[in-house]
C-alpha cells in the first residue's frame, strides 16, 4: 500500500482517538494507534513548566485573517492533540540556569498539517531538551482546517473523519505522490512556514530577555513538523535562520539544494518507516551534496511517531545522539 494511504490512514486515528479508542484497538489497529498518540501512557510524565506562552503575531495572523473558527483539542493517556489552530502560539521551556547552555530549540509537533501531536512530539521533547540545558520553544502552528461536508470548520470528531477520508481519496489519483509532496501541496501548509520563520525571529528577538545565546537557536520537528523544520532550513528570512536543524521521521523531495548558510542538519527515521525513510535520505543527500555537516541515524525496531515517549527501543538514544552532534558541530559547548 503506498505511503500516502499509510499517512492518511494514521492521521485518521489519531483524530478519532479520544471517542474511538476501543473500536481502532478491537479492530486489531492497536499497535497502529500507539504508534500515532505515542507508546504507552504519558499523564504522569514530568514535564518542566512553561515560562511564558508568546502570540506569534499582535491581533490576527496574516494569511488567515478569515479564520475565525475555535481551536480543537482531543486525546488519551495523558496525550494532548490539536486541531483547528488558527492562532499560532509558541510555549516557552527554560532550562534551570545551573545546566543552561544559552542554544535554544523550536519544536515543531506533527499531524499531517491537519492536527498537532502536541504532547509527544512537544512538550516531552522540552522536558528532554531543557535536562540537558537547551531552552525548548514548542510552536503550535496554523493547521488545515477540518471541514464538513457544507465547507464549514468543525471540530466533531465524526466529520473530522469524513475530511480524512476525503483527503484519502484525492491523494490516490496519484500514485507517484510522496508523502512530502502531499504536505507542500496543502492549501494552507506556507502559512505553518511562516509560522516556523516568525517562531525563530521572535526567539531571536528575545534572547536576552530568556538568557539564549542569539547564535544558537536552532529548530527540530517530527514528521509533517519535521517538512516544517527542514523548509525552514532551506528557505528563511535572515532573522529566521537556524543555526541547527533536526529533522525527525520526515524528510523533503528531491531537487532542492542547501543554501549558502545552511546549518548542521541531524536527520533520524526508522529503517522501515511506514512513511518511507527515502524521503529522510533524499534530506540527509542534499547536506551531503553540498559538505556540510550532516548525521543521519536509522532505528530498526521501532515505527514513525516515537516522539520523546520511551519506548525500551534503541530509537530512545536519538535525542542524546541529537545532542552529541550539537557538541560536534559547536551548536553546544562540550
């Protein structure tokens, strides 16, 4: 089945999980369902408290000024998912000044620029950031919105899965369509670009004020967070610049080449990513073309959407490898 099947077909249950969870896991889809909201329950998890939640833009974002619907939010075990963003916003993590090292990191969550994997693959990847003294910056950006069958926003769970569906059917009349490809081809995925761009600057803006060194931020996102992060590598207002970049079991499509000030790149994906690890190569190429640092890591028994949730699975070691490069290429002091 082609990837694309495999990605709406995951991004659907994520969407239905809070009201359907016993039917996706007696119709034998339970693996399938951890593999989307994150293995096992995180409630208890202990995540380091925010220090500020900052509008990205004053009034209403440019680009969407017709927006006018409520955000969405679902999940279970702890897990927070959004949907229906439409005023994007980025949470401020601040490691304790003892461990702080002055990079920071923007976090990119995933969901198929439909919905955001906010706990998983963003506010445990903070946690996980700031112990090792890197502020966490988690960005919830501008997502599709869910229509009904009136072209009407709606946040019921029961027309969120007929626009899934919907999305399914559109992507099958091409066989050749990668998943990336189907994200750059959404309506409204430039303006999660921007978002990304105006994340970075206002970081930027405020360094001093969070004790972040302005030459050290960098951005790192998982799955459609991770097309997020690695457009930001290649494409960025000089304030929007990263001076790292981590790409988490996504990628980018082939014919792009880096830019002249292109930052390290860290790039990770399972070996059989249901998704394709391809496209995390073809990222991983485009650094390599060029002589620029690059790492690549490839985890064999694990699926997409691990996040930051531990799983017993080598995959766990990829922040700390993610980490290690950082010192490497002089994003962190050793």
């Amino acid at each position: 089945m082609r990837k694309i099947v495999f990605l709406i077909s995951a991004v659907l249950m994520l969407a239905l999980a809070s009201c359907k969870q016993g039917d996706l896991q007696s119709d034998g889809n339970k693996d399938e369902l951890q593999m989307v909201m994150g293995a096992g329950n995180v409630g208890g998890a202990a995540v380091v408290e925010p220090t500020e939640v900052m509008r990205l833009y004053d009034g209403v974002a440019p680009g969407s000024e017709t927006w006018t619907h409520p955000e969405g939010q679902t999940g279970t075990d702890g897990n927070i998912v959004y949907y229906n963003v439409s005023t994007p916003e980025m949470t401020v993590y601040l490691p304790d000044p003892s461990v702080a090292t002055g990079a920071a990191m923007v976090v990119c969550p995933g969901g198929a620029f439909c919905l955001l994997s906010y706990t998983t693959e963003g506010t445990l990847v903070a946690n996980e950031l700031c112990k090792r003294g890197i502020a966490a910056i988690v960005l919830k950006y501008r997502t599709t919105p869910i229509l009904n069958d009136k072209g009407e926003v709606s946040n019921d769970p029961a027309e969120m899965q007929k626009f899934v569906m919907a999305l399914m059917s559109k992507s099958m009349t091409d066989p050749n369509l990668t998943a990336t490809q189907n994200c750059l081809d959404m309506e409204h995925s430039h303006l999660s670009f921007e978002d990304a761009d105006r994340a970075i600057s206002l970081v930027r803006e405020n360094a001093a004020k969070w004790n972040i060194n302005p030459e050290k931020i960098g951005i790192v996102g998982f799955s459609a967070g991770a097309v997020v992060a690695m457009h930001q590598a290649l494409v960025h207002s000089e304030a929007g610049r990263p001076n790292f970049s981590g790409v988490v079991y996504g990628g980018w499509v082939e014919g792009w080449e880096a830019p002249a000030d292109a930052a390290p790149l860290f790039v990770c994906s399972p070996v059989y990513d249901i998704f394709h690890p391809e496209e995390c190569i073809t990222a991983y190429q485009i650094w390599q073309k060029a002589k620029l640092p690059v790492e690549l890591h490839c985890y064999s028994d694990c699926q997409h959407g691990f996040g930051a949730v531990p799983t017993g699975k080598s995959s766990d070691l990829w922040l700390e490898a993610m980490t290690r490069f950082m010192q490497d290429t002089g994003f962190l002091t050793k």
